[in-house]
C-alpha cells in the first residue's frame, strides 16, 4: 500500500503561480510512474502531468509550457509548478502513483487538493 498526500491548493488569481505537493508512503524510486491529474464536477478525471521512473515527462496539451512536474526522491515527493494559472484550470487536483510489481500494477491515489483560479 501506498499513502499520498496532497497539499498546496488554494485560490489564486489569472495569471498566478501555485506549487502543488504530493508526499508518499514509501521511497517513490519504487514507483514507476507519479502523475498528477485534474476533475471537474461532471467531467472524467484528466492526466495533467506524468513523471515516469525513468523517461520523459509528459503533459496535457491545454499545460504544457505552463506547469512542470517533478520528482523528489530524497523527500518521496512529487510536486506540480503551475504558472500563468488561468480560470480553466480550476479543479480539484489529484496525485497519482502507479506500482509495478512482477506483472501486477496497483493505482494509488491521493484524497485531492482543489484549485480555484479566479478574480
């Protein structure tokens, strides 16, 4: 089992910067992949951001050249930058950790951290 915690949401306005913080129960070099990802009421959770083990990031077209992920392996964290925040980008934000083991993968997730951009 893995445990996350989220935290950094609050309300900030258009054109502004907030640092999310994802904290894991275990080294997240067993990790393979830590993502964040977004949902809005009556909208399917989205993949916001990706931060494989090993390999690329990968980013939501509607983010790229605004947020970065990145991994924290001396503190288990992972953490989203999200600058030039804009209106659509309000929701609650969710980490995400997804385990391989042997052939098995397990999909962790946090309780959620809301975002609201707004004047």
């Amino acid at each position: 089992q893995v445990q996350l915690v989220e935290s950094g949401g609050g309300l900030v306005q258009p054109g502004g910067s907030l640092r999310l913080s994802c904290a894991a129960s275990i080294n997240i070099f067993r990790i393979n992949v830590m993502a964040w990802y977004r949902q809005t009421p009556g909208k399917q959770r989205e993949l916001v951001a990706a931060a494989p083990r090993w390999g690329s990031r990968n980013y939501a077209d509607s983010v790229t050249g605004r947020f970065t992920i990145s991994r924290d392996t001396a503190n288990n964290s992972v953490y989203l930058q999200m600058n030039n925040l804009k209106p659509e980008d309000t929701a609650v934000y969710y980490c995400k950790a997804e385990q391989v083991v042997e052939t098995t993968t397990y999909n962790y997730w946090g309780q959620g951290t809301q975002v609201t951009v707004s004047s």
